[in-house]
C-alpha cells in the first residue's frame, strides 16, 4: 500500500446524512458526499493486511486493495477501471450494499474498518463524471439470441456481460421500466433512479433490446421463448412475500409492504398507478411488521408522506449493542443496527408477536400484541395492542412467484420454492434454460444479484460458443 501507516494515522471518516428534520421533506438522496482529499486519506487507511478479507466478504470479489491505493496515489481512472473489472454497478452497491466487506476487514479486528462503500461510491461517481464510462459493444456479433426474463440487478449485470460478449441479448420486463426492486422497491432517498436510466442508455448502446410490459407467463407465453432464443436466462426475483395469516388479515389498512413502496417510487417518477388502490401514510399511525431493510424503507417512506407515528415490530429479539469482534470477524456480525431510516423517529420493539388485527366498519384501528420469552413463546398477561391505522407486513419473502412463467415451464423447483440451479453452472432441469439472482437462491442483497448475474453470463456463453473469456 502506498501509506503502509495510515491507518495508524488517520481516524474513519464517513459520508454524513442531512438532518432528519431536513431529509423527511423530501424523497432525493440526502448523503453528503466526502471531499476528494478525505476519500483518498480514507483509503491510505487500507493496511498491507496480506491476507485480504474484505475480498471473502464480497460477493462479487471486488479488488478493495488494489483500488484503494490507486486512489490514495491519486490514480482515479485506473481505479474505476479496475472496481468495473469485477461489477457491473458500483453505483448501486455503493449507496445500498450493507458492506459485508467492512465487516470482513482487518483493521475491523483492533480498530473501526476502512470506508470501503463510501470510497466505492466516491470512484464510480467520478469516473461517470470524468466520462471514463462509455459504452463497450462487442467487436463482432456472435449470431446468438439469449433471452433475459427481470431486468432487476441480476438480469441487467446477465444481459450487460453477454452484449459485451457478442450476443444479441433481449430483456424481458413485466413493468413499464427497468431496474426491478432497484425501480419499484429501493426508495428513491436511498437511490436515485436517473442512475438505473444512466445505465439502461449504456447497456442499450451496447446492443441489448429492453422488452416492457412483457409479462412472461401472463401476457407472453414462456414457451415462446425456448422456441426463439438460443438460451434463456430466468431472473425474475423472489416477489412471493411473507404473509401473516391471523384475524384480521382482510381490513382495510393491512398491506404488504412491497404494495406500498412501489406506489411512491412511481409517483416521484410520474409514472401512472393505473387501477391501483392508493395506499398512503400521510396523518396515520403506522405499524410495521418486520425489521428487515424492507421494513426500514417503509418506515422512511411513511415518514416523507407525513405519517403521526411509525412503530416497528420485530419478532426476535434485540441483538446485542455491540459483536464480540473476536468471536465473529470476518462473518457479518449480528448487532444492533439503526437505519437512517429509524434514526427518523421510529419506535422499535423486539421479541413481539402480533396475534390479530383489530378493525371497525372494516378498517383497521389496532394491532393486538404479546411479548416472547428467549425460547419464542407467549410471556402471559404481557398482551398489549397498538393503535393503527396503517399495517405494513414487511416480513421477507419466501420464494419466487410460481404462477405463470414457471408454472407453464414445468421447471423443477428446490425444497425452498425456488428455481434449482446449482452455482457451477446455473442450468435449471429444462435444456437451455439457466436462473439466476433471488429467484435462484432467494430474496438476497443487491451484489449477490449482480454476482449471479455475472456468473450466470458465463455459463450462457460457454454453452452457446464452447468457450468463453467472461471472468467467472
């Protein structure tokens, strides 16, 4: 590294958030970006660690040191060059990934870990404003047709890698855009979507054709695909969200969150909610069930719409304040986490379990709660209810959806629900036909999306020329 003692030198610094009071009043991205003298002392924290962990903590294999100290060497262009080598949208990652590779730094062992996210940030958003970023078309065409069902992170990182590669790539969307859950699920606080539209221009240049309102196996048949293309790529993600069988259910007021986050994000992009039962937060009081990221969005969201309260409920119980470093490390550690999202106001309560929805006139008014003991059961006599009038059921999702596409392909599934495909060679049962991203290993982060996506391109190349240079 080219400051070997820098990270005894300089202290973590990272990217600060505008005030609470301030970011709730609207929905753009409100992280201050670091100066460029402070991103490149925060890489010269990077150690000469030799072994580098922060690499086993990446899915997609991100070379941290290498473009950390092509940044401290003030080596911008190369370092952007070099994070591009291993993903395809360090954008994304850059503003949503929760950084397993911080967690999996060395220095995270004795000391606080290097801002590998921020500086990741920091080097693509120079290089799109340097204009190092051009698209990449092949030099020849391949005469191959591959098509791409979800241009969420994982079709786009597939359909990216194999237009480079010389095929002729069609993506297939049931939305009016591209992006997936980057589009219609992240926040726009949390990201922009001029960023997905920056990339949709460069993969479009780069020869792959974007098919909208495609809803293979409803509006489109799957078959059609395996009789005109060459392979088929299933990336479709894991939409079949948890649910919450209990009385109640059917009020009024009580909805998945992924009905309601989509909603906002169509709204700040002007798209039409054609049919589409409004669902606002505005002047309520807000329940949500689930204390995942998806949870902490809706919690963000209802807050910008002017929600009176929002409270978050957790079935398990409180982590710890702080991980044991030495017991955990290099492993993501289980510890308390505040959302910038919850830092807003939220009230957060853990080991609670909801046992029915309570309504009048076919509303929802409360939720009726019982806390758990440590072995998950029902502590008597700690019953309480919550008002609501606006349930969020933010509880995960459980597979991909099997009605339409794989239903009509027949496809075998895995003991989860999801499509099986192993990791070596993302081949489903059906013969040219490959998965990958959630609807292969289930709802997961944004850079095993893209890892997957990557991976997957190579496989398809493989099969269809018998050879490939795609990096695995």
């Amino acid at each position: 590294m080219g400051k070997i003692t820098g990270f005894l030198e300089i202290d973590r610094q990272d990217r600060k958030y505008q005030p609470a009071s301030d970011r709730i009043r609207h929905f753009k991205e409100f992280v201050i970006p670091l100066g460029e003298k402070a991103v490149r002392d925060q890489a010269s924290r990077c150690m000469d660690c030799g072994i580098p962990y922060c690499h086993n903590g990446c899915p997609v294999n991100n070379q941290i040191p290498d473009w950390n100290d092509l940044v401290y060497r003030d080596n911008w262009e190369e370092a952007c060059r070099n994070l591009h080598s291993t993903n395809n949208f360090p954008e994304f990652t850059g503003r949503i990934c929760p950084a397993p590779c911080e967690a999996a730094c060395t220095l995270n062992l004795i000391e606080q870990p290097v801002t590998i996210k921020t500086i990741e940030c920091a080097i693509v958003d120079r290089g799109w404003a340097e204009g190092w970023l051009p698209p990449q078309p092949a030099a020849r065409r391949s005469g191959k047709k591959v098509a791409i069902v979800g241009s969420g992170p994982a079709g786009l990182a597939c359909a990216q890698q194999l237009s480079r590669a010389g095929h002729e790539v069609h993506v297939f969307e049931k939305n009016a855009k591209a992006g997936g859950l980057l589009r219609y699920g992240i926040p726009d606080f949390k990201m922009e979507k001029h960023l997905i539209d920056r990339r949709l221009s460069q993969i479009e240049a780069e020869g792959a054709t974007f098919h909208y309102g495609a809803h293979i196996g409803v509006t489109m048949k799957a078959k059609t695909l395996l009789d005109e293309f060459d392979a088929v790529v299933l990336a479709g993600g894991s939409e079949h969200p948890r649910d919450l069988p209990i009385e109640g259910r059917d009020l009024r007021g009580v909805h998945f969150a992924m009905d309601f986050l989509p909603q906002q994000n169509r709204r700040n992009s002007g798209e039409p909610l054609l049919n589409i039962e409004p669902i606002l937060a505005g002047g309520k009081h807000v329940v949500v069930i689930g204390g995942g990221d998806t949870g902490s969005d809706c919690i963000g969201t209802s807050f910008r719409q002017g929600a009176i309260s929002v409270t978050q409920l957790e079935i398990m119980p409180a982590p710890p304040e702080k991980e044991n470093k030495l017991l955990t490390w290099p492993d993501w550690p289980l510890k308390m986490r505040t959302s910038s999202s919850q830092a807003e106001g939220a009230a957060r309560d853990f080991s609670v379990m909801t046992r029915r929805l309570i309504g009048e006139g076919g509303q929802v008014t409360a939720i009726e709660c019982v806390r758990l003991d440590d072995k998950m059961q029902a502590i008597a006599g700690s019953e309480f209810d919550l008002k609501a009038d606006l349930v969020l059921l933010a509880m995960g999702f459980v597979h991909p959806v099997h009605e339409g596409m794989l239903a009509e392909l027949g496809i075998a599934l895995d003991k989860r629900g999801n499509v099986a495909a192993d990791t070596a060679t993302y081949r489903t049962t059906l013969d040219k036909v490959f998965s990958a991203g959630d609807m292969r290993r289930g709802q997961s982060l944004v850079v095993w999306a893209i890892r997957e996506g990557r991976q997957a391109a190579r496989e398809v190349d493989l099969f269809l020329m018998g050879e490939t240079t795609l990096p695995r």
